[in-house]
C-alpha cells in the first residue's frame, strides 16, 4: 500500500497557505468573478437593444397602417417590451450575484491594500464570500430588480408606446381626428373584446409599472451604493 497521502507536504488540505499563494487566489477569483459580472450585464444590454428594436419596428407599421385595428400593433408592442422587462429583471437578479461578490472583493482586498491599510471594513468578510460560494443565493427580490431595469431603461420606452397607442385611438386612420375623448376609446375594441376591457387592461399594466416603479425599491442594506448617490458623493468628494 502506498503511504503518499501521508508523507509531510501532500495534504493540501491540512496545508497552511503562505501569503504569496492566498493573493494569487484572491487575483484569480477575482478576475473570475468579475468576467462573470460583465457576461451578465452584457446580456442585460442585448434584452434592453432588442426592447428598442422592437419598438422602432411596431411603430413604424403603426403609423403607416391606416386600418382602424392597427392599433392593435400598438398594444401588441406594450406586451412585448413588457414581457422583455421581466425577462430583463431575471437577467439583472444573476448579474446582481456577480457585481456582489466582485463588490465584495473590491471593498475588502483591494481598497485596504491600495490605502495601506490591511484592516477590512467587514470583519470576516472571507467567510461571507466563501459562504456565498457554497451557497448562492438571491440578493434581491424579482420585482425589485425589475423595478431597476424600468427606472433605468424601460420608463422612456413604455411612455412612447402608451402615447403613441392613445395617440392611433384618436386618429385611426391618420385622415378624420375624433374631437371627443369618448370617440377615441371607442376605437380601442379589438374584434368581440369590447373597449372597456382592452382600455382597462392597458391602463392596469401602466398602474403596475407605477406601482413597481415606486413601492419595490430596494430595502436598505450593505448594497445601498448600488442604489443611491453614494457614488456620486464620493466623486464629489475626490474632486
């Protein structure tokens, strides 16, 4: 029988690091966790260009249609940019996991190394990070990530789509304007579902994008520079 795993040396386990060896991993696990980061927010912007694409498209068959129903294309476009959100916001829920870790490396390896000063903010912080590694989880809820992506990048699109439906209410055919608001909503029937329904279910998704929009933001925590302007008081501090 070989006694290899008990000769002095081989146990990598039971093996102290030597500090040369711990940075090296520190530098590694970094970079890893950063191209991990970057992947995801990459893909954050390709959901947010195909949004754009997506409406410039429907827009443009929107008002070159002349029927009464291409207003249809109108709600058809507010359902997909919609449904890209919340694709968006689960994208943003994995990326959030990365840009932790990365930020949790930057504050408490880096910023003490670059300032002289080896006391970390966190104590323990290796423990934090090792015990996200084994278990990952979530740092944020769904809608609160949604919420981000909407304040971010979706308001502008939503509020073009919303006007430019309303807007082919009121002139359906680009020749006759109606002159009264009740008109216009009478156009907003599609084939047997009446306008009160659709108008309804329209103004229902705009009030949920309000209420996301303003009642899911983020709870406080150690994350909060994610979110406020510490950023920015930071820079204006430097500067």
């Amino acid at each position: 029988m070989s006694d290899r795993g008990t000769r002095p040396g081989t146990d990598y386990e039971g093996s102290p690091l030597s500090r040369q060896e711990y940075i090296s991993a520190i530098i590694h696990l970094y970079r890893g966790e950063m191209h991990r980061a970057l992947t995801w927010r990459q893909r954050l912007d390709t959901t947010t260009n195909w949004a754009v694409f997506t409406t410039g498209a429907l827009l443009s068959f929107l008002y070159t249609n002349k029927t009464p129903d291409a207003h249809i294309v109108g709600i058809l476009g507010i359902l997909i940019v919609f449904f890209m959100l919340c694709f968006e916001g689960r994208r943003f829920r994995y990326f959030d996991v990365w840009r932790t870790r990365v930020r949790k490396l930057e504050e408490n390896f880096y910023a003490p190394m670059l300032r002289r000063d080896l006391s970390s903010p966190v104590e323990n912080w290796g423990f934090v990070v090792a015990e996200d590694l084994l278990t990952p989880r979530f740092k944020i809820s769904y809608l609160t990530a949604v919420r981000a992506r909407l304040i971010r990048n979706y308001i502008p699109i939503f509020l073009v789509l919303f006007f430019a439906w309303f807007g082919k209410l009121i002139d359906p055919t680009h020749q006759d304007p109606v002159d009264t608001l009740g008109e216009a909503l009478q156009h907003a029937e599609v084939g047997p579902i009446e306008w009160q329904y659709v108008f309804g279910s329209v103004c229902a998704l705009g009030l949920f994008l309000l209420y996301v929009g303003i009642f899911c933001g983020p709870k406080r925590s150690d994350e909060a520079i994610w979110w406020s302007n510490r950023s920015d008081e930071s820079v204006d501090e430097i500067s």
